[in-house]
C-alpha cells in the first residue's frame, strides 16, 4: 500500500514538474520572441550576436566560418526542429514563428544584400583583363559540366520513384554550383587570387546566367508545357548587352567617376559611391531580369578598374564581411531540416550523384579546353559540391506556381547544408590529389 502510494506521489512530482518546465520554456521563448521592438531589429540583434560567437568558435577549432553560419542559423530559425523538441506538444507550430529568428522576409532581405556585397567586393580583386582571359574557356567549361550534371540527375531522380516534373527541377536546382558558398571559402582558405580561382569564377559567372535561363524554361514547361526558345534567347541577348556594356560604356563612364571621387580624398564619400555603384548595377541587372549577383559583380569589376581599386576594397569589406555572415546564417534559418527522416535516403542519393557528376563533367569540360591538369582538378574540385543560392530559387519557384511537391524545397535545402559543409574538405582534398599525381609523372 505505501509503495503505492509513494509511485502515485512520485508520478504527481514528475508530471508537476514537467508541467512547471514547460511553462517556463515557453514563456521564456515567449519572451525572446515577442520583444519590444520589431522583428527586424530583434532579428538583426540575434543574427550579429549569434555571428559574433560562432566566428569565434569556429575561428578556435580551424574551421571555416561558413559552415558554422550555417549551422547557427539551421538550428535558430523558425523551421529548426530544436523548437518542436523544446516546447510542449500543442504550443505554437514551428512554421508560425516559433524561434529566435522569426522574420521570414528580413530574413531573405539579409540575405540578398549578403550575396550582392560579396560578389561586389570579390568582382573588384578581378579586373577586365583577368576575366578576358578565360572568358571562352568558362563558357565552355561551365556548360559542359553543367549539362552532364543536369541529365544524370534528372534520371537519378527519376529511378528514386520522383515524377518526371520533380525530376526535372530538381536537376536543374542540383546542376548549379553556389557562387555565394565557393567564393566565401576560397576567400577564408586564402585562395581567391590562386589562377585556378580565376577560372571557378568564371564558370560560376556563367552558370548564374545559365540558372536565369533555366528559370524561366522550367516555368514555360510547367505552365504551357513546352520551352520557351524566345525568352532562353531574351535572357541570353540581355546578359551578352549587360556584360558588353559594362566592358565597353561603363568602364568609360562609371570608372573615370569614380577615380574622380577618390581624388577628393574623402573615404566616406567614396564608400557611399562605390555602394551606390553596387547597388545601382545589382538593381539594373534585376530590372533586365538577371540575377542580382551578376550586376553586383560586373560593378565590383567596374571599381577593380579604378586606380582606387585597392581602397574601395578595403572601405567596402567590413561592410561585406558583416552582411556575408548575416546571409549565411539567415540561408540556415530558411531551411526546414525537422522532416530530414523522411528523405534522408533520396537525399543522400542525389547528393552523390551531384557531386560524383559535377566533379567528372567540370573536369571533361577542362579537359575538352586544354586546361593544365593541376588547375582542371582543382577547379572540378572546388565546384564539385556545394549548391545554395540558385538551387533554393528554383525549387522554390516550382513550389510557388505548383508544379512540383512542397518536399522538394526541404529536400534542396539539407542537401544545400550538407554539400556546404563538404565544400572545404573538397577543396582540401585537392591539395592531395595534384601533388600525388605530379610525384608519378616525375
């Protein structure tokens, strides 16, 4: 009878106290949600806070900083499954809001200032001249890998049991490489001026071009049915005209400007200037129906062939440096991860063939091009894994106009984290390989 009693009594604690646990979690989440200020600054506030703990984190473990913005962000935005586990079951659902970061449109806010001051700040560490120089063989490169990629996976898809709309833009999502990823990296492991660099980012520069030209293909097929060869050779004349005219009318005009702004000697002036240049040409290659990170860079290209170059760089980092980690913490927060179980295999499956197929196409595209061999496998290495930016605009574009499942969005974005957190040690890997390759031809 007292042993009864004492399981009764044992069973009241435990569940008074569950109860009393619950209460003070969801108030104090209550609480960090629901602050006396806008969501925007609250969210700002968190992002800087969080950014500044993981740099340094992961600044004293030698890791790349990416990977731990990421990873913040994955577990602090309003999709992450720590909410679901934290707070009782009935509380608010995980797609309301529940979270530390909350505002779904600041966060995509943050995320394309992000991705247009850092294409802007690495568009001014390469000149005309250095992008003229591999111009032809990025386009050749960038296409060839491209394609391979795109049409082994849509068959891969297409044997993992996805229909034939899912296959496709799924394809087309995974086939891009992450401009915003790769060179964040390259610029963390000290590599952005490496000659094999230069090549990357040319046929990162071409398939943003080729991503512009995919979107708009997928959604003619999804809603008429077929391709749309008018608008692929629209957004083909308008990227040639912008490309073209920023080489010839702009560095003649925008240029001879801004030398004459720094010779004032004034740094604010000419921070305000170089920003206005940026973002100026972000939102013309908007206008014109281009990615924004295509006009960021052709600006940084414009500033990079100023005799203020270097200073303009230097005024313009901290800034870069403060919004990259805001975009890749705010990419974190995006992703809904709560559901991975459910296609973990279909990703880890589609991961492989990503990689296994960007890698042996970017590498054949090198190959066809007489490119040296050290610098062709450094460079399939670099772009062989991760996928970002692009990828997520493109699933998210089939979900938006309801051509493809919803899964699909959650499915791009943990194979978006995951080929993130490979991307170093590919690049690493690299470093291996060439050497071991030269020692046998010795």
């Amino acid at each position: 009878m007292n042993d009864t009693v004492d399981n009764y009594v044992l069973q009241i604690d435990s569940s008074g106290i569950q109860t009393i646990l619950n209460q003070i979690m969801t108030s104090f989440v209550d609480q960090i949600t629901h602050l006396p200020h806008t969501s925007f600054v609250t969210d700002l506030a968190f992002i800087m806070i969080i950014g500044a703990i993981v740099t340094l984190a992961f600044f004293k473990i030698k890791q790349p900083l990416i990977i731990g913005y990421l990873f913040a962000g994955m577990l602090l935005g309003p999709l992450s499954p720590l909410w679901s586990w934290i707070l009782p079951t009935g509380s608010s659902g995980m797609l309301e809001g529940v979270g530390i970061l909350t505002d779904m449109s600041a966060l995509n806010l943050f995320s394309e200032i992000g991705v247009i001051l850092l294409l802007f700040v690495i568009g001014i560490e390469f000149p005309y001249a250095k992008i003229k120089s591999i111009g032809r063989m990025a386009i050749g490169i960038g296409t060839v890998g491209l394609v391979a990629t795109l049409g082994a996976i849509f068959y891969a898809a297409s044997a993992l049991g996805l229909n034939s709309m899912d296959s496709l833009f799924i394809a087309a999502a995974l086939s891009i490489s992450s401009t915003a990823v790769i060179v964040k990296i390259l610029e963390e492991m000290g590599r952005i001026k490496r000659e094999s660099t230069i090549l990357v980012l040319g046929i990162l520069i071409v398939e943003d071009v080729i991503a512009v030209i995919l979107i708009s293909s997928l959604q003619s097929i999804a809603l008429v049915g077929t391709v749309s060869l008018e608008s692929i050779l629209v957004v083909v004349i308008v990227a040639t005209g912008l490309i073209v005219g920023t080489f010839t009318i702009g560095t003649r005009i925008i240029t001879p400007l801004i030398d004459r702004v720094a010779a004032s000697e004034h740094h604010e002036i000419l921070l305000l200037s170089i920003l206005g240049v940026c973002f100026g040409y972000a939102l013309l290659a908007n206008v014109v129906g281009l990615s924004v990170a295509i006009g960021a860079f052709l600006a940084g290209v414009l500033v990079a062939e100023s005799k203020s170059s270097e200073v303009s760089k230097l005024l313009a980092s901290p800034i870069k440096d403060m919004f990259v980690a805001i975009f890749f913490i705010s990419v974190g927060a995006l992703m809904d991860v709560s559901q991975l179980q459910n296609y973990i295999f279909i990703a880890t499956a589609l991961i492989a063939v990503a990689i296994g197929m960007k890698f042996g196409g970017n590498l054949l595209g090198s190959f066809l091009f007489r490119q040296k061999r050290d610098k062709a496998i450094r460079s399939a290495f670099t772009l062989a894994a991760p996928r970002g930016e692009f990828s997520i605009v493109i699933i998210k574009t089939g979900v938006d106009i309801g051509a493809v499942s919803t899964f699909l969005f959650p499915l791009v974005g943990v194979i978006s984290i995951v080929t993130a957190f490979l991307s170093p040690f590919m690049i690493k890997a690299s470093d291996k390989v060439v050497p071991m390759l030269e020692k046998k031809n010795v």
